[in-house]
C-alpha cells in the first residue's frame, strides 16, 4: 500500500479529486475570496511535513526532531515580516477565524465588550456576530455603512466607541467594495483605550501588493488568511508591531487555542509569500482592482445597483432587487452557465440571510488566470443576459449559450496549479 498512488489506492476519491479540478477550469470563478494557487504552492503542501508533530514556536519545541521545521517556519515568519514591514508574524493559525479567536483570547475575557461590523453590513462572523462564539461569549456592539453611500460612517463608528467602550474593535470585513480607512480607526481605537485588530482577510494580497493601504503602523494587530488574494495555501497569520502585543498572540495561539500546527501549509505559506513578494505580484494586484473596476461599469451601465455605487478594490456587492430576482435564484441560474458567484446580504437588506438580494463577485481568480479589462466586459455582458433572462422566467436557451461561451473562455486562460 505505502507507495501506491491516491488513483490506485483509492479511485473513488481520485475521480472526484479530477472531476473538482475539472470544475474549476472550466468556470468563471467570481467568488471574491477564493484564487487559484500556484503549482508551486500546491505542491508544498502535499508534502511529508504533514507526518511533524513542532508544538510550540522555533527554537522552543515540545517534540525532537525540529531541525528541519523550525528552518521552514522561520522562513514563512521572515517573509511575512518582509512583506507586510512588520516585527512579528505568526503562521501558525489554523484558518481565518481561529485567528481571529486568538486575539479575543490575548486581550479581552469573556464578556468584554467588542466592536465590530455586522455581518449584513459586511463584517466577519468572528468580528462579534450573534451567532458566533465571539457573539456569544463577548458583548459585541456593532457598526454599519450609511444608507445614502453604502460606506462605512466613521462618525457612528465613533458615537458607538464612546458609548459602548469597547476593549477590542475590528475593522475590515468580508463585503467591504471600498478603501478601509486604517487611520480613522486607529484614532478613534486610541481615543477609547481599544485594541484595534485589522482583518484583512480578503484584501491581503492588495496590501501585499501596494493596491491598497497597509494598516501597518495604525493597526495594533492585523490578521489574515493567506488563501484568498493572497494565494496561498487555506491558513492564516497574525502580525503585530509591538513586542508586548505579539507575545500576547504566541501565547493564545499557542497553547491557547491550537496544538500543533499544519506543517506543510506552513511551507506553502512560505512559498506563497515569496510569490507575493516578487514584481509580477504588483502588477497582479493592480490588475485585479482594474478588472474589478470595469466589471463593476459594465455592470452598472447595465442597470445593477452596486453597493456603494462601484469598487475600490477586488470585489462588488450588488442589489439584484431592480432586477425582480433575489440573489439566490440569480446565483443559482449564474452557476448554470458556468459563472461562479456567492448570493449575499446587502445592506439594509429587507430579504433573509439564507434568501438575500444580492450577489457578491471578485476578480482575484479571473486575474490569476491572466483575464483582463475586456473579458471582463464579457463577464458582465454575460451576468446581465442571464440574470434577465431568469428574471423572466425564460433562461434554459440563454444558460445554455452562455454557459459555451464560458467553456470558450476559459480554455485560452488556463488556470494556475490545474493540469
Ligand atoms: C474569510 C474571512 C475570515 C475567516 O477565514 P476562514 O479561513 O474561513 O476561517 C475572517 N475574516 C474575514 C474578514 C474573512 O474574509
């Protein structure tokens, strides 16, 4: 058994490994968190490092036999403090929200209080949500975006700091079309004595990239998953400026709230921020908020109501409700035609979460796989005919054709990682 192959070992999983690799290549992925990782990337993390127990932090283990992973460690630590210009990094969290679990357990305790932005507006379940541990453990306030702009008002994010007094504050989110202004929440975290944790989640890959504004030198402490713009492996890091506060995520990382950590995403994180760090990074985070940009005109030309009226950065929130369809129905119908999209809340959204009426998209993939400004226009020529269609009622043919068109498509941009 030891040397033989998944497909001869088990041909069952190995077809739906094929068919799922399949799948991805031949759809327009606009989910705005998901990419396509590098062969590279992937590689690594099929790796033997997945067989090491390394409990602790490099240099300070619980287990023999670390000579080889304590290197590899501090070399994903090293580019992560390279790459962001900050002091300290941990690559050890599991995901996104454990992450975000580790900083609730460096400096708050059970009912403290936190603020952070409502999951309809756009926030993280982990930014305090009702239905989330961090909802249900801490005492979560929580800000929105205004009604005429769609964009978050800093002056409620202030009334709301003052009132409630907060000891930790989140910004960034998971639905956010625009800039986050760091330096706003940095002055209002000070005047209010909080710990300001910057999530960014979803645009690390842009801050990487210089496409947006680091929350380096304003944040307290900034954590991210290293799979969405990023394009790393699925994993997160916690980064940090000051020694006081870094020493506080070790601790809650570990042994706070993990035991070992995945050694071979590790790696892949290494290898993924070494990619993020070359030239050519630049210029694909660049493209990615260009490609967001004319896929939101040519939305919006064609009468869909985006959330906030356009995009700063990698994705688009619209409100399919001028339509006459709710964000499920069009989702679905989208999937069907070989484009990839998430239904989603919009703010305000009178429609339930399960039910909403809107559609989230992204262009990290699309970037990834080299598409451009023009087949961008295509994208949301081809969003708009079947939306329409299944709007009226009428979809089969137009599904039908579009869904060919896509097939055409994605077959001159192949995508990276897939064979
Ligand atoms: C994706 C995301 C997370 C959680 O990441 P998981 O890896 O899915 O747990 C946390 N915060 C934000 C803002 C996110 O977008």
């Amino acid at each position: 058994m030891a040397g033989n192959s998944l497909n001869s070992v088990d041909p069952e999983l190995a077809r739906l490994i094929a068919a799922e690799e399949r799948r991805q290549a031949d759809t327009v992925k606009l989910i705005a968190s998901e990419n396509y990782v590098s062969k590279a990337v992937l590689e690594a993390t099929g790796t033997v490092l997945t067989n090491k127990y390394s409990e602790g932090y490099a240099g300070k283990r619980y287990y023999e036999g670390q000579q080889v992973i304590d290197q590899i460690e501090t070399l994903a630590v090293e580019r992560a403090k390279s790459l962001f210009g900050v002091n300290h990094a941990n690559v050890q969290p599991y995901s996104g929200s454990p992450a975000n679990l580790a900083i609730y357990l460096a400096f708050l305790n059970p009912g403290d209080t936190v603020l952070g932005m409502g999951l309809p507006f756009g926030g993280h379940l982990t930014h305090g949500w009702s239905v989330s541990a961090t909802g249900k453990w801490f005492n979560a306030a929580r800000y929105g975006v205004r009604k005429d702009t769609g964009r978050i008002d800093m002056d409620e994010v202030r009334e709301l700091a003052l009132e409630h007094r907060p000891k930790l504050i989140f910004c960034g989110g998971t639905a956010i079309p625009r800039t986050i202004d760091f330096p706003a929440f940095a002055e209002i975290a000070r005047e209010v004595g909080a710990v300001l944790a910057a999530d960014i989640a979803h645009i690390a890959g842009l801050v990487a990239g210089g496409a947006h504004p680091s929350p380096v030198g304003h944040a307290d402490v900034i954590s991210t998953t290293t799979h969405k713009t990023l394009r790393g492996p699925r994993g997160a890091m916690l980064m940090a400026t000051s020694d006081e506060h870094a020493t506080a995520l070790n601790k809650a990382v570990f042994p706070g709230l993990q035991g070992g950590p995945h050694n071979h995403t590790t790696a892949a994180i290494a290898v993924a921020l070494h990619e993020a760090a070359q030239p050519d990074f630049k210029a694909y985070a660049a493209q990615v908020v260009k490609n967001a940009q004319a896929l939101a005109d040519e939305l919006a030309g064609r009468g869909f109501d985006l959330v906030s009226g356009g995009t700063d950065n990698h994705l688009i929130l619209m409100d399919l409700t001028p339509k006459g369809i709710g964000g499920k129905p069009a989702a679905k119908a989208l999937d069907r035609a070989g484009l990839e999209t998430n239904y989603n809340t919009v703010p305000f959204d009178p429609r339930k979460p399960f039910d909403p009426s809107g559609i989230r998209i992204g262009t990290p993939s699309v970037t990834s796989r080299g598409m451009g400004e023009a087949e961008m226009r295509q994208i949301g020529a081809w969003i708009d005919e079947v939306v329409t269609a299944v709007a009226k009622g009428d979809a089969e043919d137009v599904i039908a054709r579009v869904h060919q068109e896509v097939s055409d498509l994605t077959a001159q941009f192949p995508a990276p990682g897939l064979s």
